[in-house]
C-alpha cells in the first residue's frame, strides 16, 4: 500500500500499490506547434545549440543541491526565465477542457541527434495555468553514451538520429480545465546534473578546453515520433 500527494487537487490518497493497476498509458506526441495526442505526420525536425560554456540552469524540480541553494531552487518553481532560452524546445498542448490525472511513471521517448561524440537530453513535464505560469512537476535525463543501458557506453555517430528513452522518474498530478501540459527539452539542467562537454571523453576527464557546443535536433514525424508518456487514472 502507499500514500501518494495528489497535485492539483492538493490532497492525499491511499492506494493498494504502484504503479496504480488501473492508470492507462497515454502517448501525447511532438509536434511543430505544440503537444497532442494525434500522431505526426511530415514535419521538419527542431534543433538548438547546446553550449556545455553556458548551461541551462536548474530552476525548481526535486533537485538535491547544497542547503544555501535549496530554497530558492527548489519545489514547483515558474520555468519562465529558462523556457525564453534559445537552447530549450517547448511543446505545448492546447487547453484542456476536462480534468486529466497522471499519476504513475513518466517516459519521454524522443528521436534526436547531435553533432557530438556525447551529449545530454534532459525532459521536464511542466504544469501550465491560465496566467501562463509553467510549474515544473518532474525531470529526467539521459546522457547519450548510456542510451543502450548503463553498462552499455558507446559513442554516438555525430549527426545519426537515435531513439533515447528518457526516465522523468514519476508524479501525481490533476492538470485542471483550463490548463495545458507542457515539454520542455534541453541538453542541461545545471548544477542539478553535471553539465556534458559534448565531447565524449571518459567521466572526470574534461577541462574547461574540452567544452564544445553541439547541434542538436529533435524529430518528430511520422517514421520517427518521438512522444512522452503519461499514465493517464481514469475520473
């Protein structure tokens, strides 16, 4: 049995297990204009550079770092001032009209590449209200040579479009009538993840000469449909 914090609803809720026996996977898919649950079609992949110099920061999110920095960068925190970054991707969905409960494990499958040796991509599924405020409920990341499992490194091919299954761990939340869910897809979130060099050398071994800036781009189309899943309880 557990006791789970349901968001949105702001309350507790006792279940006989987990992940709840009764949540439903949902694939909500990439798309030039936003997030939904209809599949893409032909569509021209979105890239930014990624510059390991200039990391995106952590703002909010269940982050782990030294006391003096937890309170002002912790918790469910506005993702404003990093979503206006040319480095991060934002998929949208259109309002909702009906309450929506996920509750359960979160994947990001995403189809990408990058002009690197190495690189990181790094998931948040955000809460959007109706004064555009976009609260972070959860984070995930995957660094790139670990994408066939941990004990698995390899080398990405520059430039090859891969499939990358991303861990943004789990939540429980009820996006409300009116809000809209949200993706952001970046490449750091730092100092809550040790920023990539982009440059594929074993781990502790890059200086501040290693860093290099790489191309990423994320495919969403019809051969490669990259979607994040949601385990959506039925109301």
């Amino acid at each position: 049995p557990v006791r789970i914090f349901v968001m949105g609803e702001n309350r507790w809720r006792d279940e006989s297990g987990w992940p709840l026996a009764r949540a439903r996977e949902e694939r909500w898919f990439l798309h030039r204009d936003g997030l939904s649950p209809d599949a893409p079609a032909d569509e021209p992949p979105d890239e930014y550079v990624y510059d390991p110099a200039d990391p995106a920061p952590t703002v909010g999110g269940p982050t782990s770092l030294p006391g003096r920095m937890m309170r002002p960068s912790a918790g469910p925190l506005d993702q404003a001032s990093v979503e206006r970054r040319p480095d991060v991707l934002v998929y949208t969905s259109v309002a909702l009209e009906r309450p929506l409960e996920v509750t359960g494990p979160l994947t990001l499958v995403l189809h990408a590449s990058t002009s690197g040796p190495d690189t990181d991509f790094v998931a948040k599924l955000c809460d959007v209200d109706e004064e555009g405020r976009s609260k972070i409920l959860a984070e995930g990341l995957l660094r790139a040579r670990y994408r066939h499992g941990f004990e698995q490194p390899e080398p990405v091919e520059p430039d090859r479009v891969d499939q990358y299954r991303i861990d943004l761990v789990a939540t429980s939340n009820v996006f409300l009538p009116g809000h809209r869910i949200r993706l952001d897809v970046t490449s750091s979130s730092f100092p809550r993840f040790d920023r990539n060099a982009n440059s594929g050398l074993p781990l502790g071994e890059d200086t501040a000469e290693t860093l290099k800036p790489a191309r990423q781009r994320v495919f969403h189309d019809a051969s490669r449909p990259s979607h994040l899943i949601l385990p959506v309880v039925p109301r």
